[in-house]
C-alpha cells in the first residue's frame, strides 16, 4: 500500500483517486472547495461523477498542505493553467523529495511549455524525485464505471514510470510504460484541438467523411510537431497518439467534442464555456499549438483553421472552406517525412 496525494477534484482527479483506493492505497484528494472535500467525503461528487458511490478508503480536503505531509507521490490533475499556482503552494509545503505525476493535457500559450516541464520550473530540483506522465484514452466516467481503459506512464526514467505503473494497474485500469514524454504529452495535448474541429464539423452536420479526414489529417499535424520537438514518430501510433485522439473526437463524454459541437451549432464561444461549466483544454491548446507552429515552422492548417474560429472571429463555415481549398499535396512525402 501506497499513501497517494491527489490535486484536483474534477472528473478525473477523482476516478483517478477510484482507481487508487480501489486498489489499497491511502488517497487523500485535494479540492479547493471545503464543500466538495464534505461531499466527498460522504463517498459521492455529484457535479463530476454523477450517481456514483467513491470508496470509503478515498478521503479528500481543502487543506493543501495536509495532502503534501500525507505522501510522496504527488498526482497533479488540476487544468494547465492551475499548474504553475498549485506546484507553487506545494513548494512551500515541501520537506523531502516527491515524485510527480501529472494527468492533465495541454500547453501553456506564450511560454510555449508542456506540462512536466512547467512542473520542474516550479518547483527546485531538490524536491524533485522524478516527473511522469500518466495519459492516453481514458473518459472518467467510464473508468469509474470498471469499463477496460488503457493508458501510458512515460518517464524517461523506465523505474518511475514502472512505479507509476503498479500503482494505478488493475483488472480493469492497464497501464504500459513508455520513454518518450514528448511525444505522449504532445499527443495527449494536440488531440484535443482535433477534437474541437471534429465537433465543429458535427455541428455543422458534415458527416462521417470529414470526421476521417480532420482525424487523420489531424493526427499527422500532431506527429509532424511532435517529432520536430524531439519526439519518437511511434508514439503516435500508440495510445497518447491515434488511442486518445480517437476517443476524444468520438465520443460524447469528451468535453472539447461537445464544445466544439455547440460551436458548428450556431454558438458563440462565451455561450459554450458557460454552458459547459467545466474547463475546455483544447481552446487554450488551440493558441499555444499556433504558437508552436510559427515557432517550429511546421504547416498546421487545421490548428490555424481552428485559431482563427477561436480568437480571430472566423466563421466555422468559412474555416472549413479554407481547408478544403488548400493546395493539392502528396500524403505519402508526409509519411515519409515523419520516418
């Protein structure tokens, strides 16, 4: 048994503290919230996690520096942009050497910085053991309901994501390892832009066709960054890559899916984030992507088709037009390109 601290109460913060109750560890999962860490506490998150019973062995509070005193396995589940401030409250709560292992996907816009690499910037080497990251296909409500789920922990250090690994695997919860944490924080962060312009073209009522073209065509933009970036091409074959990608652009749990939907529907995008509730990574991901590409020289269309929905007031049916305009390529030298 493992004592786990979990950061982050929303959906899937808290099937992730399931997962490790369920499996013997002490978790303690941190909300801001006095009120949620109570309802909690009384085994339910209703806003969250709808009509499911958490185990007794999952405990929560509002007090963050109790959760760094409880372990030295820290689980970061919060959104990018609550990455910095909250590794800020736990430096100062620190006293020894804690690994980390961040769930969240996404890319901090202007300083251009994924995850792991935020988290060490944060927080000073001496109180760093190790980073992983734990993502691929994974809806919360399905874990929490014990459906089969796959995910990957990379680390470079294979001891750490092998800990990370025996930590969360279960009967119903797999868990491989991989090396390569920019291709899977790339692939787990990119997808969701995908996903965004897959719920654009629902809306729109496009079909089945441009779903599988923006979903192919979208994982290559993924791969083309990403191995500019340093990544190994593989990993996007794998589940941070076309795994996630195809579940998020194809299912009605995914929030960047739904965003995107009610925007090919006719909605602006404060009435989306306002009905959602609930934080759309993509959108932020969607600016720090076109930021990356202008950085890295690498042609992203669809990514730019969806910036300019987003923050430069395009229509989606003129974004979609643009795309489809595009000059004539050859797929293969894109292939061949990533090899």
């Amino acid at each position: 048994m493992e004592k786990v601290s979990v950061y982050g109460a929303g959906s899937w913060g808290t099937a992730l503290s399931f997962v490790l109750a369920q499996n013997g560890h002490d978790v303690l999962l941190w909300t801001h919230r006095a009120e949620q860490a109570d309802e909690i506490n009384e085994h339910s998150n209703e806003k969250y996690l709808k009509g499911i019973e958490l185990p007794e062995r999952l405990k929560a509070t509002s007090d963050l520096a109790e959760t760094v005193r409880h372990s030295k396995v820290l689980v970061l589940a919060v959104p990018t942009k609550a990455i910095r401030e909250v590794c800020a409250k736990i430096k100062e709560n620190l006293t020894e050497k804690v690994l980390f292992v961040h769930v969240s996907k996404g890319i901090e816009p202007d300083s251009l910085k994924r995850i792991s690499e935020m988290i060490r910037e944060e927080i000073p080497e001496q109180w760093v053991e190790d980073v992983v990251v734990l993502s691929g296909p994974s809806h919360a409500e399905e874990v929490v309901l014990e459906h089969p789920t796959t995910v990957t922990a990379a680390c470079e250090n294979t001891a750490s994501a092998e800990f990370v690994q025996d930590l969360f695997m279960n009967q119903y919860f797999r868990v491989y390892t991989n090396t390569d944490v920019i291709g899977v924080e790339i692939g787990g962060a990119l997808k969701n832009i995908i996903a965004l312009a897959v719920g654009i073209t629902d809306g729109l009522g496009y079909g089945d066709n441009a779903k599988a073209a923006l979903m192919t065509r979208g994982l290559a933009e993924i791969a083309r960054l990403g191995v500019k970036m340093g990544a190994t091409p593989l990993t996007f074959s794998g589940l941070s890559g076309v795994g996630d990608l195809i579940v998020t652009c194809t299912s009605p749990h995914s929030r960047n899916w739904r965003a995107g939907n009610m925007l090919g529907k006719g909605k602006t995008i404060e009435e989306v984030l306002e009905e959602m509730g609930m934080v759309v990574e993509g959108i932020r991901t969607t600016k720090a992507a076109f930021q990356l590409a202008k950085a890295y020289d690498v042609p992203m269309p669809i990514t730019a088709a969806l910036y300019a929905v987003l923050f430069e007031e395009e229509s989606t049916n003129e974004a979609a037009e643009k795309l489809m305009g595009r000059m004539k390529k050859n797929e293969m030298e894109d292939l061949i390109n990533l090899l």
